[in-house]
C-alpha cells in the first residue's frame, strides 16, 4: 500500500484572513504542476514488524478541459523505493496514468479501472463560505493496487466518510497559509471473493492530515499525514501498514527542450566525450551513454566511465531544477532474469555516482533498469550489441 497525495490543483476565491471564504477548484486548461510526496511505512504481519519502507511519488497534473466549472485532469504517477535510512538514490517501482473529472467542490467522476490516485474526493468543500472553526463532513474513497502483493487483477475500492475542521491561517516557512484538518476513520468488511490465495476482507484504520492551502497561488502548498491501516484477509492473516506522509505541490516550469540538447550535444563536443547520443522526448532530454564499461559481470565502473561521468556532472549542475531518470539497458546476453538485475544494479552505480558528486539530492535521482527489453541496434552483431549496453540519463521535463 502506498500513499499518494490526494490533492489536485485547488483554489478558493481569497478574503482577509478573518472572513468567512468561499473555497472551489478551478481549472485553466494548459495548467501544469507537479507534486513529491515521501512516505515513511513500516509493515506488521501478524503483528510481527515485518520491514519499513522508504517511498518517494512523483506526480505530474495537468488540466486538459473545463466544463463547467469542473477539470478534466491527466494525471502521471511515479513510485519509488529505497531502504529505511538508506543514503542511495531511489530505484523505480511503478508508473502509472490516471485521467479525471473533478468539479467545483472536489467530488470525482473516474473510471473504475485506475488506480491512482488512492485517495480520492479529499478534500472536499461545503457548498457555502467557511469561518475558522467550521467543520464539515464528505464521502471520500480509497483505491489500492494489490496486484502484485495479492494477485488482485482490478483495483481494490472502499468508501471513507471524512471530517474537515478549517482552523484559519498558520505560518509556515515564514508564510500564511489556510490550514484544512482531515480525518477519517475505516471500517469497511467487503463480501466479494476473488481468485487469488490471499485476498482483504476487512479493511480497519484512520488518516489524520494537514492541508496547507497557497492563498496567493491558489493551490495546496504542503500536506502532511499520519495513517494506520489493517487488512484482514480471508485466510485470517492480517497486514498492517502505519507511518507518516507528507507531501509539497512545485510549479512546473516549460522546458526548451531543443535549446538544452544542443547545449549539452555542445558541452560534450568540448569535452571530447565519447560514445554519447542527445536526444529529445515527451519526458525531457536524454543523454544515452553507449558501450559504457564496468567490471566484467558487474556494476562496478572502470576509470574512463567516470571521467565521463564527471564532465556530464558537470552539465547536469547547469539544469538544477530538473529531476534525474537513470535508465540501464544490456545486451541480448545472459537470462532475462540477469539482464533485468544487471541493467539495475549499473543504473543504479551511475545514479550512487552522481549522488556523491553532489549534483542532486536522493529524492531528485530515480533509477530503474529495462535489460534487454529496448535495444536500440542489432543484438546479432558486436557492434549492435555495444550500443545496447548503454545508461541513459534523462533530464526530466517535470
């Protein structure tokens, strides 16, 4: 279970801070932003501490129509992992899309077949003016892929019912911010029966959060939750996740995507760099590293790889706002298992690299490895295959 931060792009019309306001969504399609979320969740399993994980999201809005007063949303989201207290980048965990309507007090209409975002219709506004000190109540919904843990082929819905308490403005990091208390509760027993061993058939727990809302942008600023949450199953083990959350919403900023290629294609023509190729995509712009080489059967880089790794440090410190995708590939070589673990464990090497040259900080570096899976020349040749095995490090538009 992942948490994901639950809110997209509101805004309320602004009054001085001891007023009553009005608080709605709008959407000017074209608008774009993005949202990092950290989540610290330890895992019980029968009551006997199990592992805690280190999650990072990454999601990137953008308003695509209005109607009406309500947004369609496109929505792309990236989890991460890495282990507790670990200072290594994060490796990729799972991508995913989702589109939506939401409209001018938050309720949602989406397909029943995606799975984010997990919490849905929060927060949720009464259709009149709050007051510090007004509360309020809404339905609400969480939505789990449980897929992979489970063997559950369709995402895993049940209804929450949410108290809201406006508490007036608070300062944080030196600014005024409206704060939005968020609670609810769950105890939900489903009766549907599936296929898979091991299935949830009661779901208990609570969601404490804060909402600080962005007067002056008219969208959340940051968000912070504590949850505790325990899935029954039908064989009578129960799973329990319990941690904190927190999120922060950025402003996305257009990237000339065009303009940075060549001024990278630029740099490593300078520094005589070898074996690279620029190029440019809906994700940003990619430098691909061909023939790169480690140690045999490992990820351990030899010298002439890190000098060049050294001079596309330096590049990358020119783009400081852009998030970084490491992505390994191999040759047709070995099993699809070892591919797979090779091409990791090298992105990953390259990723560790540039983290302890200080060009970002952990939550900015994700890595993921593909194996063999996108070869980019023939596998048949030694020529293709040396090409194949390449890093590719992608200077993300968002």
């Amino acid at each position: 279970m992942k948490r994901i931060f639950p809110a997209i792009a509101a805004v309320f019309l602004v009054a001085s801070p001891l007023m009553a306001r009005e608080f709605r969504f709008t959407y000017s399609p074209g608008d774009r932003y993005r949202i990092h979320s950290q989540v610290d969740e330890s895992v019980y399993v029968n009551g006997v501490y199990s592992h805690t994980a280190d999650i990072l999201n990454k999601i990137s809005i953008e308003v695509a129509d209005e109607e009406s007063g309500s947004g369609l949303i496109k929505a792309w989201f990236q989890t991460s992992e890495r282990s507790y207290a670990s200072d290594s980048v994060y490796e990729w965990a799972r991508e995913y899309y989702s589109e939506f309507w939401r409209d001018e007090v938050g309720r949602y209409r989406i397909d029943e077949s995606y799975f984010m975002p997990v919490v849905r219709s929060v927060p949720q506004f009464p259709e009149r003016d709050l007051a510090p000190g007004d509360t309020w109540t809404a339905a609400g919904s969480e939505v789990h892929d449980f897929r992979d843990n489970f063997g559950i082929p369709d995402a895993f819905h049940f209804p929450i019912q949410v108290s809201y308490l406006y508490s007036g403005t608070e300062e944080l990091d030196g600014q005024l911010y409206d704060l939005i208390e968020i609670s609810y509760t769950v105890f939900f027993r489903q009766h549907r029966a599936y296929k898979a061993e091991m299935y949830p058939v009661m779901i208990t727990g609570y969601s404490d959060q804060l909402l600080y809302w962005d007067f002056r942008l008219g969208r959340p600023h940051h968000y912070s939750e504590e949850f505790d949450f325990i899935f029954t199953f039908n064989t009578g083990d129960a799973v329990e996740y319990t941690g904190v959350a927190e999120a922060t919403v950025h402003a996305t900023v257009a990237m000339d995507k065009e303009q940075v290629a060549e001024e990278i294609r630029n740099r490593l023509d300078e520094s005589q760099v070898e074996n690279t190729e620029v190029s440019v995509d809906d994700a940003g712009v990619t430098v691909s590293i061909e023939n790169i080489q480690f140690l045999p059967d490992s990820a351990v880089l030899v010298e002439r790889e890190i000098e060049k790794l050294n001079v596309i440090a330096e590049i990358l410190e020119g783009y400081p706002e852009r998030d970084i995708l490491i992505t390994g590939h191999t040759a047709m070589a070995g099993t699809a298992a070892g591919r797979q673990a090779l091409s990791e464990e090298r992105a990953k090497a390259v990723g560790n690299y540039l983290l302890r040259l200080g060009v970002r900080d952990p939550s900015r570096i994700i890595t993921r490895g593909l194996g063999g899976t996108q070869p980019v020349a023939d596998n048949s040749t030694e020529e293709g295959m040396s090409r194949n095995r390449r890093v590719e490090i992608t200077i993300l538009e968002n």
